[in-house]
C-alpha cells in the first residue's frame, strides 16, 4: 500500500500542476486532491521537493532501463532526446511553480547522473583524468540541458540530426574544419 499512495500522492501534485494549472504547490492542495490526511502525506514525503525527487527518480530508474535496452550509445542518446522532449509540458509547466529553483537543481543532478554513469567505462572515462572528466561532463549536462529547454519546432523537424551532432561532438569532441 505505501508504494500506491506514493503514486496516489504524486498523481494527484501532477494534475494539480497540469490540469489546474498550479502556480503555488502546496501540501494543503495536495492532501485535498487526493483526499488523504496531511499526516499521510507527511508519512510518506517529508516536502514537496521530496516528493519531486521521489517522482523523478522512479522515472529516472524506469527509463535508464529502457535506454541501456538501446543498441549503441547514439540510440541511447535518441531515445533520451525522445522522453525528454515528451516530458517538456511537464518540466516546463513545473518550472513555473513555487519550487522552480529545487527542481532545477533536482533535473541536473539527476541527469548529471545519468550522463556520468553512462559515460563511466566507456573510453572517454579512460583517455582523461578524474577533474577533466567531471568537466566534461558537467559541460555536456548543461549543454544538453540549454538545447532541450530551447528546443524548436524547427529542431523537432530534424531531431535525428540535431542528436547525431551532439553524439559527435561528445564522443569526438568539436572539430574545426580548415
């Protein structure tokens, strides 16, 4: 049961924050959306930023998953592309809140993460030191993260090539043509 009112408490913050269009989240509004008691929610969340952490790490897990299923790192990447541009309305109407900074923080840690521990193992992991990999990848996270939050309908219409450069560039690092 505690598991299913976790999901019955976060389904409930995500139509408050989708439907109704939510710009203050509160606990308060939650406990009454799903019709519990604010002791239960505070059973089972300590805050609202827990419960976002909560929900982004399950889906976090369910889609590395799904990605390390892909056949090579490119596909990877694609299929990273493809959830997180299905995830946008979601983000962005999320940003939109009272908790905008804490989930900001809680989205690049998460995929900060998710880039390192794909990388680790993997040659680049092997061709720099400790210092400049964390750079690398800090560098790419915030990359990525800058071109999905301003993505266009322009890039959705060549979204197989706007990966396929960033895969280039960092599994081959920027060339400059002479």
């Amino acid at each position: 049961m505690p598991l299913d009112m976790k999901d019955n408490i976060a389904e409930a913050a995500r139509r408050l924050l989708m439907e109704n269009n939510v710009k203050k989240l509160t606990v308060k509004d939650i406990v009454e959306e799903c019709q519990i008691t604010r002791q239960t929610f505070y059973y089972h969340f300590q805050d609202i930023p827990e419960l976002i952490s909560w929900v982004i790490e399950r889906e976090t897990e369910r889609l590395r998953s799904k990605a390390e299923a892909q056949e090579d790192p490119e596909k990877r990447l694609k299929f990273f592309f493809a959830v997180s541009l299905n995830a946008m309305p979601y983000i962005r109407q999320s940003m939109l809140t009272n908790y905008r900074d804490e989930i900001g923080r809680i989205l690049l840690a998460h995929f900060r993460r998710m880039i390192e521990e794909s990388a680790e193992g993997k040659e680049l992991a092997h061709r720099c030191s400790q210092a400049e990999f964390d750079l690398i990848i800090r560098y790419h996270s915030m990359a990525i993260l800058g071109i999905l939050a301003s993505w266009s309908e322009e890039d959705t219409k060549h979204q197989d090539e706007v990966v396929h450069q960033i895969y280039k560039m960092i599994a081959e690092g920027i060339k400059i043509k002479q």
